[in-house]
C-alpha cells in the first residue's frame, strides 16, 4: 500500500531519473554507453587521425581516390622539409615567451582579484563583482580598434606588450573560475591563518594557492591554449616577421603555397605546432578535470 501511494505521488521527472539510473547499473547498460562515448571519441579523434595520415603523404598519395587513411610508404621527409621552409624554430620561442609570460600574469592578477571576491568582505563587493561579470558580455572586436589606437599612441604597436600588459589586469573569466573555486574552501583556515598572525597576502600564498591547484591549472592551460593559438591579435601589432608567434607564421607559411598548396607540408608543420599544447594537457589531465570538477559544481 505504501509502495503504491509512493508510486502514485513520485513525480514523473524522478521517476524517469530513476528508471535512467538502474539501467546504467546493469552490465549492458554500462557496455552500451561506455560503447558510445567510444565512438563519439573516435568521431572527434578523426581530423586528426586525418592530419596525421596528410603529413605522412606525398601529393600522388594525398589527392588519391579514395582517400587513403594509411599511407604507404609513410614520408617522414615531410616534417623536416615543412619545419625549413619557414623559420618555425624563432616562431616557436616567440610563441613559448608570449604564453608563458601571460600565463603567469593572468594567474597572478586573477588570483589576487578572486581572493578579494570570495575571501574578504569589504563594501560594493558583489556589485563590483557583477560588473567584473558583464564585461564578458563586450566582444573583442568592439574594443579592438580603440586599443590599437592607444597602443598606437603609446608607442607598442610591432612589440608584444599590447598582448601582454593587458594580462596583468586579469580577465572576468578566470576570476570568476578562482572565486567560485576558492569559494569551496573552507573558511576556517583563513580565519585560524588570520589568528596567528598571517597577511592576507600569506594567507593567499600558503594557503589559498596550494589547495586552489587544480583551478589554477585550468586557469593555466585555457590561457597558455588561448594565446598558444592566437592569431588575431599578434596579427594586428606585429609587423616584424622576426616577431611573429607559431599561429601567424603557420598562416604565412599556407600563403606561400597558394597556388600550388602542399597538404603534406601544411598538416607536418600542423602537427608539430599542436604537439606541446597535447603533451601539456595529458601531463595535467588530472587536475584540469577535477578543477572543472569542482569549479562548476559550486554554485
């Protein structure tokens, strides 16, 4: 009897949640699904698999019909000729300078605002914070030509500060993913740091930053992506090929076979170019996923 009154007053939403639940409990049910995250990783795993197989090819192999997925003799002479025909070895510091320099700039600045946010009680805080949350609402093209105008006037344009500087002022992005994660510590830590006698800024270095680590690498590697890939803005300020990041020399690279474009060359320098970012990210695997983890489950 009380079984059924259950059943009968359950809503429909908890009782399809339920029903959805004891299915994955089943050993069919787990194959199954397992089964189709499989294949929706080997869907996204493709255009790759397809850049790898390219650069490996010599033009009979990479216009053949139909496509060949693995080619052979593999034409490993594509990547050492690929990577001469262009400087990308200056591209490559140029880009590994430019990252790591805002990395550690938007690191710094957005951990000190988002302490501030979540930590500190001070006036106007959550008003401050709501605005810090619209400005991800203005699109970069609306600001980028009064930038280039100030940047102009200051003298920065072909240098790398109007790309970096601005990192020092943090983003509302990151801030936002710091705050809601230093929101999940507890707060009787800071208040027992502040007994004995610890700064704010102690407080934050020895305490905050360590716990706060797998926020801060997704914090590091979504910027160190960002700029690793940005070709915009480098291609606004610089005008000085010496200076040119690996995004913007890759592009000066396809223009230089625009008549006749060389796939094999293309995707080898591709490949090489998305090689550190992979590596990076399968080294901090870990602490990306449980720092998404955790930041989004906070509410």
């Amino acid at each position: 009897m009380r079984a059924a009154a259950v059943d009968v007053f359950m809503p429909d939403r908890w009782r399809l949640r339920q029903s959805g639940v004891s299915i994955f409990r089943r050993p069919l049910g787990r194959a199954g699904f397992y089964l189709l995250i499989v294949l929706l990783g080997l869907l996204f795993f493709l255009p790759l698999l397809w850049m790898l197989s390219t650069s490996l090819k010599n033009d009979a192999q990479t216009y053949h019909v139909p496509p060949l997925w693995l080619p052979w003799p593999p034409r490993l002479a594509n990547y050492p000729e690929a990577l001469q025909a262009e400087p990308f070895g200056l591209y490559f510091l140029n880009s590994l300078q430019y990252s790591a320099t805002t990395v550690m700039a938007e690191l710094l600045s957005c951990s000190v605002a988002a302490y501030g946010f979540a930590r500190l009680r001070w006036k106007g805080r959550d008003l401050l914070f709501a605005l810090c949350l619209t400005t991800l609402m203005i699109p970069y093209q609306v600001t980028m030509v009064p930038l280039f105008i100030t940047f102009k006037y200051l003298g920065w344009v072909n240098t790398y500060r109007p790309l970096i500087v601005p990192a020092f002022f943090g983003s509302a992005y990151y801030v936002f993913l710091l705050r809601q994660f230093f929101m999940t510590i507890p707060q009787e830590l800071t208040e027992a740091a502040r007994l004995d006698g610890a700064s704010e800024v102690g407080i934050l270095v020895r305490i905050i930053v360590p716990l706060a680590r797998p926020a801060i690498v997704v914090v590091a590697l979504i910027e160190f992506l960002a700029t690793w890939d940005n070709y915009l803005g480098p291609s606004i300020y610089l005008d000085d090929q010496r200076l040119y990041p690996l995004a913007v020399g890759l592009a000066l690279f396809k223009s230089d076979f625009v008549e006749h474009l060389a796939w094999p060359y293309l995707m080898a320098a591709t490949t090489v170019v998305m090689l550190p970012v992979i590596g990076l990210f399968f080294l901090a695997q870990r602490a990306f996923v449980e720092g998404i983890t955790i930041t989004g489950a906070r509410e």
